[in-house]
C-alpha cells in the first residue's frame, strides 16, 4: 500500500499549468459573442479557483465564411478582450474542420462548399466514392482550385489575418499557444471513421482516397 501511494505523490514536480476547454456554441455563425455576461461569470468561477486560461476554437466556417479572404473576427475580438481582462490565458486552436455536437454544428465556409458542388475532388473519397466533406483533402495542397489559391496558402492568410488582427495579444502574452486542427475532427489522420456514411463504434474504418484529379473549372 505504501508503495501505490508513494507512486502518485507529486511533491516537488514542475507547475502543471491547467486550461479549460470552452465549448463550441459561445460564437454564432455571425461571429458573434452569445452570451457575454454568463460567460464573463463562468470565467471569473474559473479565475477563483487558479484555473491559468481556457483553450478556444477559431473556426475557419465562422471567420471566412462568406467569401474569400473576408475575415470577421468580432466574436472573438471580444471573448479574448474579456478572458485578458480577468487575467486569464488563451490557448487557440486553428480549426480548418468541421464541427458537431448534439447541439451546434459548424460547417466549412460557404464559398468553399459551392465549390465543392463542382468540383468534389476537394474532399477525401472511400473506395466506395463517397466523400467526407468535413475537411478538405490533402490531394489539394499545392492545387490552387479553391478561387486561384492552394488549401495551404489559404490556411496561411487565415492564420496571417489572425496574427495581424490579434497582434496586442501575443505582444502581451495573452495567447500562450496556437494549435492547428487539421483533417477529421482536427486531427491529422485519414478520415476513415465516417459517422455520416454508416460508421459505428467501435467498427473499422477504412483508408480514402489522397490522389487529386486534375478538373478545369
């Protein structure tokens, strides 16, 4: 007995500094701040019990989702304004993905769904030929068919858009990490586990498909 308690006592270890994970509803589809007041209450609660920051997802759907290169960070303009303001620390997490829950989903932008209804080469394929539209396919990475850009340099000028809009952040600290969220659920993975092609826990998944067919559109 000794010896298991001995194992989980963590005197004299480094500081383990510990974020909350806010969930994906406290921005609107408007890129809009919800709820301000609750939520600037549940982040004093987090602030009175030592919590040092909360992790936050930027979506891509919600900033440029009407046209390309068309930016609205407001929503977020705010809620990182109120989390400063309390002292508390951000983690941000760049999230190129869709999202769901039971209650919220967060689609990918419009302007990038209009072209997949012409071109679904942009989407990871199954051996069967059905697409996963949650994320974009690493097949176009150096294909510049989304409006003359590659997927890549799009994730760049939304992460340059973010850094120039949130400048005062980093410059005071305010944002301790970044984070990427690539591929199916923001992970960098396949995307073979397709909930909404009939996939069930704990079932197999299956490979798709990387290669890109040039199509002139």
């Amino acid at each position: 007995m000794k010896n298991i308690i001995n194992a989980w006592d963590f005197t004299g270890t480094p500081y383990v500094p510990v974020y909350v994970k806010l969930p994906l509803g406290i921005i609107n589809m408007e890129c809009e701040l919800v709820d301000p007041d609750g939520l600037r209450k549940q982040l004093e609660t987090l602030k009175s019990i030592d919590v040092d920051g909360v992790m936050v997802d930027t979506w891509w759907g919600i900033v440029e989702a009407n046209n390309p290169q068309q930016y609205n960070w407001k929503g977020y303009k705010q809620l990182f304004s109120i989390v400063r303001e309390l002292g508390l620390k951000l983690q941000v997490v760049m999230s190129f993905h869709e999202a769901r829950d039971d209650d919220v989903r967060i689609p990918l932008p419009k302007w990038i769904k209009k072209i997949g209804l012409e071109n679904d080469n942009i989407y990871f394929t199954d051996g069967d030929g059905s697409l996963n539209t949650e994320c974009l396919t690493w097949g176009i990475d150096e294909e510049p068919v989304l409006r003359g850009r590659t997927v890549v340099e799009v994730y760049f000028e939304y992460m340059q858009s973010f850094q120039d809009e949130f400048s005062e952040f980093f410059n005071t600290r305010s944002i301790s990490r970044i984070q990427i969220g690539l591929g199916a659920r923001g992970e960098l993975r396949y995307p073979s586990n397709h909930v909404k092609n009939g996939w069930k826990y704990p079932g197999i998944g299956e490979f798709q498909v990387l290669a890109y067919k040039q199509i002139n559109i």
